[in-house]
C-alpha cells in the first residue's frame, strides 16, 4: 500500500493554480513586484558576461592609446550593475514578510478545520501521524507552502536567464548546451528518486516526531515536576526519550545513505556534462577563437550551468514541497465530519434526548460500551448519571452532544435524529462542564464568554458571581479583565483546581444553552463549594434539561431519576428512594459509600 502511495502522481499544476490565485486575491501587488524583479534578475547576470569581452576588446586595441575607454567602460558597467543589482536584491527580499502572511493565512485555515472537524480524530494518534506532512506543509518559512512561493516568486527570472543564456552558448556550440543539459537532468533524477523515497517513509518519520515531541512537552511542562521528583520518573523518561531519539536518527541514517548512493550514480553524469562544456571551449579556441571570446563564452557557460543548477533545485523543491502542499489541500477540502446535517438549534424551550437501541464502540475498538441502550432523558427532567468507572457515563455525553457518532441505533432531539442537525447548531444547543477543565490564555470575561467581541459584561459577572467567584474575581487587580495563566503575560492569574470548576460553571450558566450537562462538575471541589453547588443547583438550570454525573451518589438525590450504569450497560433507573427500595446495585453503593462518610466522620 505504502508503495503505491509512493509512485502516485499527484496534479501539481492544480496545486500550484490554486496557490497563485490565492496570493492574487490577498496581495495582487506581489505579482508587480515578481515581474520588476524577474526583468532586473534577468538582466544583471548578463553584465558580469559581457565585461571581459569588453575590457579584453580593449586592451587588445592597446591600453596605452585608449586608457579611458577601458577606464570608462568599467567605471559605466559597476554603475549600471550597482543600480541593476540593488533593485534585484531589494525586491527579492522586499515581499518576504508579505509572503509569510500568505503562509499564516493557510495557518489560519488549517487550525479552523482542526478545531471544527469531528471529535473523534482529535483523540486519533493516526490522525495527526496520517495528516503530519499536510500541517508541516505551513509550518516553516523556508518549505511547504511559503517556500513555494518564495520559488515561484524567484524561478520566472532563473528561467528567463537561463533560456537567453543557453541561446547565447548555443550559437557558439549544441554540444556545450548537452553537457549543461546532462547535468540539469542528473541533479532532477537525484532530487526527486531521494524525495520518492523520503516520501515513502513519511509516516514513519511522523510517528517519530510525535513520540519525540511528547517526551519532549512532558519534560518540559512543570505540571509533571512533582510526579518526576516524587517517584523518580527522570532516568524512565530520558531512556524512553533516547530511544525514540536514537530510531529517528536511523531513519535518517537510512534517508542519508539513500541520498548518497544517488549521488554517486549521478557523478558520472556531471563529469560527463563537465567535459563536453570545457572540452569543446578549449578545442574552439585551439582553432583560432580570441582569447576575448573564449573569456565570455567560459562566464556564459559558468552562469547558465549556475542557473541550470538553481533551476534544478527550484523545480525539484517545487515538486517535491507541492506534494506536501496538494496533502494539506487535501485535509481542508475533505469532509472531517465537521459540517453534519443542515437542520438549525432548537432555541425555544428545553431538550428531550432519546437513546433508541443505541450500540456504540470506539473507532479500532472491539468491545462496545452500550449495546442497545434505551434511555429518554425528557423536557426539563434532571437525571443523575452514576456508575462504575469505565461504565460508560462521560461516552452518554459525547454521544449526547455529537462529539461522537452512535455505531448502532439512533439518538434523538425533540423526536429529530440528531444527524440532522448541523454540527456547530448541536453544539450550541448544550452548556456542558466536562471533567477536564481548560482555561485559555485569554481574559477572565473572555475565559466566561468564550469571545471577544459582543460580550455581555453583566451576564459575565452574573455567572461569576452564580458559580461561586463574586469574591475572587473583586480580588484580582483587573477584575474580570484580569489575563489568566501567565503564558501570554507574566502578571496573569492562575486559579486553584476548585475555581477553574466555578470558572467552567459560570462558562456553562453565560452560554444559557437549552440543556445543562455537568459531568463531575465537583470533583476538585472541596464539601462546603460543593453543597453550596447542590444548593443553587435549580437556579443554576432554571427548569431546562439537565444532565448531572458523579461518583459520588449522595450528590444525586436532589435530581428527579437517576440512572446507574455498570459494564453491561444501563442497569437501573428510578428516582432514589425507588433504587433504595429496591435494593440493588445503587443500593449497595449508596450503602458502601456512606459508610465512609459516617465512618470518616467518627474518626474526626
């Protein structure tokens, strides 16, 4: 599979369309500039050609009798190449930085498709190996996306130059244009045999890359310090990372000898290109050519074969980089699941979800987590979702919310299958605070609200105040316009475990989406926040749907139902003192678990 991947062809010239026409619709000016500079470039080599004829022509003429012709012709050529060569050198640098917002643009549209795709592919390791020379096609100044065009915008002048100077040589010898021409053709083959087989082993590259960069982030992230020292993690993490290290540093041993072996083979090609082009100047000149003309048509020979040469490396580095490009073009024009159905929110009133024969397992998985699950969650019931670990509780709301895609049955919303509805529409139909919080190098308000502009300054603190942050947010120097983390400003506020959960709260309460989901919205809160939570709890879904998991069972008695889940799926449903009754297996959790409660209370 991997071997036909490698031969495919791939249609550089549609990549290469649709990049120029791009750059024409975010700065035509470029185009300008490119055509000044490729008549300038294209000029300039022509001048360092031309002189020694000239300044030879007339020494031969006697330097004695025309001394200031030859002084005249030197002094006219530095200054025509002094003006020539600063506007070539400034316009090939000038557009650099214009270029590079090319580059960040297509930055842009690859982070949107990467936050919109669908969930699933963001905790897919192949993912991100599969797609990896798509996102480094934008990732450097020097290849991928902003090395092509800096290309494009230098090879019309290396072409220009080298076809006027391959029909100045030509007139002097075809055999001299074969020998440059023999060398072009070997320094492509080279180019694009070793970029085949780099190519072939680009998965392979990126895995590497991805295991080197994740030891690479956990050794440098202060949020592992106290794990490493505690539990002498260093010299595991240094031999993991040393071996991930030592098989790239294979691989690109292997990708280096491959190179080289190539190399070789071409030499005698280049040889052979080198002795037609001196061979035949030197036979011309024993025939009676000047030693003026010999002196020129030699600096033609050397500048074509230089342009030649720069020719060779442009074109392989566009064709081998456009590869890279048409992969990343290909990420953003396919469909990731990102866009769904085309059926608008429901914004009037709450949410019913029904669960209708649901079976679902994760991508790769074999083991499912429902098997035809059946379950309605109705308008403006609260319902408690307890269980084991692994019983599948944070899966019923990725479902829920469609993060993930049910692999058997169907889930609805208000009776409409939830596929129907465009992906962005689903998602704003639900205020959820998942267990894992994550707080953005943004403002407070901005952290609350989740954008910078049209904020509601009063509904702001009106959530900060309902989740239990009125006091930390009047100690902050800046109130709610304090920058958080201190990634982005040195003097930002970093909150305990306990208020970035409040923080995820007043984001879920600013939102006021139709249905309130908590998933462990407790956890790393310490008992008096948490009942102070239960407390508020009504006013804080205000009659819509509500979704509430936890661990801890005696958090789920002011809930309507509960429904307990174990790893054969929903096990039992009913209000508490209905579970109780029955004595089963909510029973006996809730009975184990408060016996620790009572117990812990009698050792204090």
């Amino acid at each position: 599979m991997e071997h036909t991947e490698v031969k495919r062809s791939y249609p550089l010239g549609a990549t290469l369309k649709r990049m120029l026409k791009n750059a024409w619709e975010m700065n035509p000016r470029l185009f300008a500039f490119c055509g000044i500079y490729t008549v300038a470039a294209a000029v300039y080599p022509f001048l360092a050609v031309a002189l020694p004829k000239l300044i030879l022509g007339e020494l031969q003429k006697g330097y004695e009798a025309r001394p200031e012709a030859v002084l005249w012709t030197a002094a006219g050529y530095f200054v025509l190449a002094g003006a020539i060569g600063f506007v070539r050198t400034f316009l090939k640098h000038m557009p650099y930085s214009k270029i590079s917002l090319l580059r960040l643009d297509y930055v842009r549209l690859t982070s949107v498709k990467l936050m919109e795709m669908a969930y699933p592919n963001t905790e897919d390791a192949g993912f991100l190996q599969k797609y990896y020379k798509a996102f480094i096609a934008t990732q450097s100044n020097e290849n991928g996306v902003e090395g092509i065009y800096h290309k494009l915008y230098e090879i019309p002048a290396v072409f220009l130059c080298a076809a006027a100077l391959s029909v100045f040589v030509g007139r002097l010898s075809l055999w001299v244009l074969l020998g440059l021409g023999l060398n072009l053709a070997a320094m492509v083959w080279i180019s694009r045999m070793s970029h085949r087989f780099r190519y072939g082993k680009r998965e392979e590259e990126a895995g590497w890359l991805r295991k080197i960069h994740y030891y690479n982030q956990v050794s440098s992230d202060f949020a592992y310090g106290k794990d490493i020292r505690m539990y002498r993690m260093k010299e595991r993490l240094l031999e993991n990372y040393s071996r991930e290290i030592q098989g790239f540093r294979n691989l690109n041993r292997l990708l280096a000898a491959r190179e080289y072996y190539l190399g070789l083979a071409g030499l005698a090609v280049l040889l052979l290109g080198d002795i037609l082009t001196y061979g035949t100047l030197i036979v011309r000149t024993a025939a009676g050519m000047s030693v003026a003309d010999f002196s020129m048509y030699l600096t033609a020979a050397l500048t074509l074969s230089g342009y030649l040469k720069q020719a060779a490396e442009q074109l392989s580095f566009v064709l081998n980089e456009g590869q890279y490009v048409h992969e990343m073009y290909c990420f953003l024009d396919k469909d990731m699941g990102e866009k769904g159905g085309s059926r608008q929110a429901i914004e009037e009133g709450t949410l019913e979800i029904v669960f209708d024969d649901v079976g679902f397992r994760y991508p790769g998985a074999e083991k499912y987590v429902f098997r035809h699950l059946n379950l309605t969650i109705h308008k403006g019931e609260r319902l408690a979702v307890v269980g084991v670990n692994g019983a599948g509780k944070s899966t019923l709301v990725k479902l829920m919310t469609g993060l993930y895609d049910v692999t058997e049955g169907e889930i609805r919303i208000n009776g409409i299958p939830i596929g129907e509805f465009d992906k962005k529409a689903l998602y704003s139909m639900f205020s959820a605070v998942f267990q894992d919080v994550n707080i953005l190098a943004f403002t407070l308000e901005e952290n609350v609200a989740c954008r910078r502009e049209g904020i509601d300054h009063g509904r702001v603190e009106q959530a900060l105040e309902r989740a239990g942050l009125g006091e930390t947010v009047k100690a902050l120097p800046k109130g709610v316009e304090q920058m958080m983390l201190k990634v982005v400003e040195e003097d930002g506020a970093l909150l305990s475990g306990g208020q970035n959960q409040k923080l995820a709260i007043a984001r879920a309460l600013y939102k006021d989406a139709p249905m309130v989901i908590m998933d462990e919205p407790t956890a790393a809160l310490d008992p008096l926040a948490e009942a102070e939570i239960y407390e508020n709890f009504d006013s804080l879904v205000k009659g819509r749907t509500a979704l509430y998991i936890s661990h801890r069972l005696a958090s789920t008695r002011f809930c309507d139902h509960i429904a307990m889940f174990d790893h054969d799926g929903l096990r039992e449903y009913g209000t508490h003192e209905e579970l109780m009754a029955r004595r089963g297996s909510y029973y006996e959790m809730f009975t184990v678990q408060g016996k620790y409660y009572t117990q812990g209370a009698q050792e204090e």
